[in-house]
C-alpha cells in the first residue's frame, strides 16, 4: 500500500514538473546545443545560386540566422565609434594598411564603395535592424577582436579604453533593438567583459581561452562572467571538465566545427553553444 501511495505521489510530482514547464522534457532528458554559423555565414565563403556569400558581411548573417540557430561575429570599432563587422587587421589587405580602428566611417564607407557589393563590409546595426525583422529567437555571438597587426596598432592589443567604449556600444544597441536575451559577448580582453557586466549585466559574458580549460573555469567564476568560449582543439575540454562547468551554473560556447567528426565530438560532450563551419 505505501509503495502504491510513493508510485502515486512521484507520478504527480511529475506531472506537475511538465506543467510547469513545457520545456522540461527537452532541457533534462533530450538537450540540443544550439549551432551557430561561424563568422557568421557557417564558413569563409557560399556560392548560393548566383549569389557570392562572404563571412562577415549582411548576406552571411542573413544566411546564418536561415539555416543556424544563430550566428557568431567579428566585431571591431572604428574612429567614429561604429562597430563593425571584421576578422583580420588590414582592410582586405589594403596597401595603404587600412583597419577598422584606425579609420573613420566615412573611410571605411569610401573604400566600401570600390569592393563589388558581396565583399562589402557591414556594421553591427545593420546586423541588429535584421534581426528585429525576425519573427524568431536566434542567437548572436559577438566575437570582440582586440589583437592586430602592428600597422594597425602599435602595440598590437586594444587599450583598456577602446575595450570600455566598444562594450558601452553593444550595451546601446542591444538596449536600442531589444535584443538582451539573445546577444552573448565572447573574447579574452577581461575591460570588455568586466565592463558590461558591471554596467549591465542582463548580458551574456563568456571568457574566450584556448587551454587550461580548468584555470580559465575558475577565473570566468571569480569575475562572475556567464561561461566560457573553448576551443575543440584542446585537450582539457572533456565531458568531465564541461560537467564541472554546468554544475558550477555556467555554460559553454565550443569552436570551431569544421567536419564530421569534430561535430560528433562536440554533441557528445554536451555543449550549450556550437559555432560550426558546417550544417547540423
């Protein structure tokens, strides 16, 4: 009678955590990580029909947010105070070294206007203005490059003051688009990260590392940052090791999936976000 009543009684605890939450099925017993488009379009380049899609760029957000949970970016900000969309230090390799950080917006339109329209480079707004037109909940990771070739940069690492103005940027236009819950800022420059959180920390933070996945856990916990952005590559990312994470109330980003078999190792570790060159 009493392991009827036990049988009965979990049965409606049960129950109850379904209504609750229609989600719990999928969150507890089936979790999916959400795939995000590499660079923004899932690799360097698509020949789509008759349409070149170049990473980076308005086509290959539009691309990503299509066929992927979400897209990951590069983000870097000009002279004017515009964050735009970019990898590598030069412009395109320009002769005249031309980078992002160190030209203004009307420079950077002025050599826009001699690139064919594919090649074009966009700014993060044009990336946010697509997304409000969205009728769907698709992730953006914000990839902040702060490391650049000397011609760009003499001392090749942003300063600590670009790091606070390119991080009050992405809080003005996540608050301007509304975009808060699906906005997630990766990199390993600690002023970007530390800043928005302490200035608005509604934003998602992840600590970009390499290695030492366990040093790099405990120093994203000691900042009070939301997870960590990993490498597939190295070998102290372990299904123990992202446990530890999970248990600790954190969660992950995994890069980059370039093939099959880094795509089956990345699902059987049990990521929270995959940034893939590939389509799931």
């Amino acid at each position: 009678m009493k392991t009827k009543s036990f049988l009965l009684l979990l049965i409606i605890i049960i129950s109850s955590l379904f209504a609750c939450n229609n989600n719990f099925i999928i969150n507890i017993f089936n979790k999916k990580p959400r795939v995000l488009a590499h660079r923004g379009s899932g690799s360097i380049m698509h020949i789509i029909g008759k349409d070149t899609i170049l990473e980076n760029t308005l086509a290959a957000a539009k691309y990503g947010f299509a066929n992927f949970d979400g897209i990951e970016i590069d983000i870097q900000m000009s002279k004017s105070g515009t964050i735009w969309l970019y990898h590598n230090s030069d412009i395109y390799n320009t002769s005249s070294h031309k980078c992002i950080l160190n030209s203004t917006d009307e420079e950077i339109l002025f050599l826009n206007k001699a690139l064919p329209k594919w090649k074009q480079l966009c700014t993060l707004e044009d990336v946010f203005v697509y997304h409000s037109l969205l009728n769907k909940d698709k992730y953006i990771s914000l990839d902040v490059k702060g490391y650049f070739n000397t011609t760009c940069l003499e001392g090749r690492n942003i300063s600590n003051e670009y790091q606070q103005n390119i991080a009050d940027e992405i809080i003005r236009l996540a608050k301007n688009y509304k975009l808060e819950n699906s906005i997630m800022i990766e990199t390993d420059y600690k002023e970007v990260l530390d800043h928005i959180t302490d200035n608005y920390d509604t934003l998602k933070c992840y600590f970009l590392a390499y290695r030492d996945f366990n040093k790099k856990l405990q120093e994203a916990i000691d900042c009070n940052y939301d997870g960590l952005s990993f490498s597939i590559k190295d070998t102290s990312l372990n299904k123990a090791n992202i446990k530890k994470l999970h248990n600790k109330g954190l969660t992950i980003q995994i890069w980059t999936i370039h093939n099959n078999n880094e795509k089956l190792r990345a699902l059987d570790l049990g990521a929270d976000f995959i940034q893939s060159d590939v389509v799931f």
